[in-house]
C-alpha cells in the first residue's frame, strides 16, 4: 500500500472528500456502496485509492443500498471491517438491514449526509433520515464541519468495536452543508492514524471454526427480550467509550475537544443544536455574553448525564430541529432535552427543512423574542405563509 500522507498537514477539501482520505487512510476491509447524493463523491474518491492500489479494501458497488449494507453484515460477521456511506431514501431503503445489523452486534461504520426525504423530491439538507433510524440501535454522532466528519471517522471504529460496545455507528454531516462546503482540514500522518485506530479484533468471527456460530437465528419469546437487553448495554457503553476515544483523540491531535458535548459561551439562555447550524449558532455568541451554545456530537445513545451537567443552570433553552415533528408534540431533538427534566423553559423552532436558508438574524430574533415563543408547540423559522 502506497503512504500518502507521511506528516501532519493541511488541504482544502469538502466533507465528502474528508471522509474519504479517512477511510484511505483507516484501510478498512470492505467498503459497500451504493451511490446517492450527497455521498457518491465518498465513493467516487474511494475507489480512486483502490484503483492505484493505496488500499487493500474489497469495494463492492452493489446494486442498491439494501444490497451495500447487506455486504457490510456479511464482511463484519467474518470479523472484518466494513464501511458504507448512503443518505436520504438510499438510508431508508438500507432500513431492514440496519435493525439487522445491529441486532446481530456488528461494529459496521455507516456515512450518511443528513438529506430530506421524499415527498416531494429534495437533495437538500434536513435530519429526516437520520432522526427517521433513530432507534434501529446504532450509535449517531453529528459533525459540524468537514474537520469533524474528518475526525468523528477516524474515532468511529474505535468507539464501534470496542469489546463492550459491538454496536454499528453512523457518523451524519448535513447535506450540501457540510459533504459540499471546502474548508482548511488538518489531516494526521498515515502511521500516526494507522496507530490511533489500530487492528480490529474479531468478535465471535464466522471464520472462528473453533467456536462454530451463527447470526441472525430465530429468537422465542423467552429469549428475545434478553437480546434486546444486551443490545441496549452495549450502545449504552457507547458513552463511556465515546468519551475515552475523544479525549484520546484530543491527547494526540489536538482537536475534539468537549467530548460527547461542547459548550461555548455563557448567561441565561443556551442553543442547542446538532450539525452545521452551530456555525451560524457560534457567530451569535461571539458577539453576546448573555447566551451559550451547546451541541451534542452523539445523539444516539442520547448523553443525558452530560447535558443535565451542561444545560442545568440555564434559565431558557431553545432547541433548534432540521426537522418536523411529524405529529408528536416536538421535534427529535427537542423532544429528548425536555426528558432530561431541567429548570430551565424549553422551546422548539424547527429551522432549515430542505436547507431552507437561516441566517444568524433569523436565530437572534428567536432568542430575543424567547418568551414570547410557544410552549407547548415548535415554532417555525421562515415559513412562507402565502
């Protein structure tokens, strides 16, 4: 295999193509895909590594998204590491074979660009589809900007196969926001990547001929619940091994700092929100001392110790969602910050559906009309009335 990157250093390059010189230099096993926008381009740049032999990776490029994530339980069964990277209706259509996935406890990394779902036809930026798989037992996380889709990647396999954890991983940037936007990303050597993420250790491998095993069999009712219960332990231990890999991370790169949860700023009233609108959020705080943002980077499983500790002492808490609520009260994001039972009022504006513009003055006028805001409803930003 061909080293590309031998020292620390700096290009310009989109989420998509951030992702995928990760992947290089991760070298996974298997890599199925199925192109769709905003991701193809993670493919289309991945296959140029395994055209001029950088990587030892079997790509696959199957015949639908089912098909590519099928691929990655076959792979991740026989104790491999596989990869995907899929959005919108590619993700849903992957569906059955997630709750497989997981269920069966196999430590696959999925990419998706957080896109709106049909109908009508949008290749534009909502939390649709990942707010739509939230509970399919994979572990979430949501990056910013194309730095920290870079980063989460690298982390992601460490925090998937951890012995306790064994749980699949989904790492979201918003459509065109972030898969598209061209920023400075530092990139780390490939030995010293290499290092960080290290040799995957098989967990009950089909290819252990020693310990004969299958996957996916038939469960009665007197032992389905305990899978289940099993399952939830082991994303629950997400949290923990989350928060190790970050601050390792941060020990030897510098970066990821805050953890599971970043909070910036400070006074009575905190935004909360996930993915590229923290942006727009920051440029806000720079400007004010009465208000903060804090932004997870796992939603799934939800920090709920962290936040309590990171939005306690907040009188108001607007929760921003790209996302409807589809018939419940609130949105996603909204709907588990009120759970967490805090002092402080929580209001919802949903903001930025098929990346419907929002703009920090937009943001502003929400916070400054806080109390006016609804309580037992979202509020909406910019909808159009006529």
């Amino acid at each position: 295999m061909n080293i590309k990157i031998t020292t620390r250093t700096e290009k310009s390059l989109d989420g998509n193509h951030a992702v995928a010189e990760a992947l290089r230099q991760i070298n996974p096993d298997v890599f199925g895909f199925y192109p769709i926008t905003p991701t193809s381009y993670i493919g289309e740049a991945f296959s140029k590594a395994v055209a001029n032999g950088d990587v030892e990776t079997e790509y696959v490029c199957a015949e639908s998204e089912h098909a590519a994530m099928s691929i990655c339980v076959g792979a991740a069964a026989a104790g491999g590491r596989a990869v995907s990277a899929t959005a919108s209706q590619g993700l849903i259509l992957m569906a059955e074979v997630l709750w497989n996935a997981s269920g069966m406890r196999l430590p696959i990394v999925a990419i998706n660009g957080n896109r709106a779902l049909s109908a009508p036809l949008s290749i534009h930026c909502s939390h649709d589809d990942a707010y739509a798989i939230r509970d399919a037992g994979w572990i979430q996380l949501f990056a910013e900007n194309p730095q920290e889709a870079y980063d989460l990647t690298l982390c992601a396999f460490s925090i998937a196969e951890a012995k306790n954890v064994r749980t699949p991983l989904m790492m979201g940037m918003d459509c065109f926001l972030t898969t598209h936007t061209t920023v400075k990303v530092q990139l780390e050597s490939d030995k010293n990547v290499q290092k960080f993420i290290g040799d995957i250790v098989p967990g009950n491998s089909l290819f252990d001929l020693e310990n004969p095993k299958s996957f996916g069999t038939f469960a009665k009712p007197d032992t389905y619940q305990e899978f289940k219960y099993a399952q939830l332990q082991g994303q629950l231990n997400a949290l923990k091994r989350a928060e190790t890999v970050f601050s390792d991370f941060e020990t030897k790169f510098g970066r990821l700092g805050g953890g599971l949860v970043t909070k910036e700023g400070k006074g009575k009233l905190a935004v909360v929100c996930l993915g590229a609108i923290a942006g727009t959020v920051r440029e806000i705080v720079k400007n004010r001392d009465d208000i903060a943002l804090v932004r997870p980077r796992m939603f799934r499983p939800f920090p709920v110790e962290v936040l309590k500790e990171q939005l306690k002492d907040f009188e108001q808490i607007l929760v921003l969602d790209r996302n409807s609520q589809c018939g419940a009260q609130f949105a996603p994001l909204a709907m588990e910050i009120k759970a967490l039972g805090l002092k402080g009022d929580v209001k919802n504006v949903i903001f930025g559906i098929g990346s419907r513009e929002t703009n920090a003055d937009d943001i502003e006028e929400f916070i400054n009309n806080f109390e006016k805001l609804p309580s037992d409803m979202p509020s909406w930003c910019n909808l159009r009335e006529e």
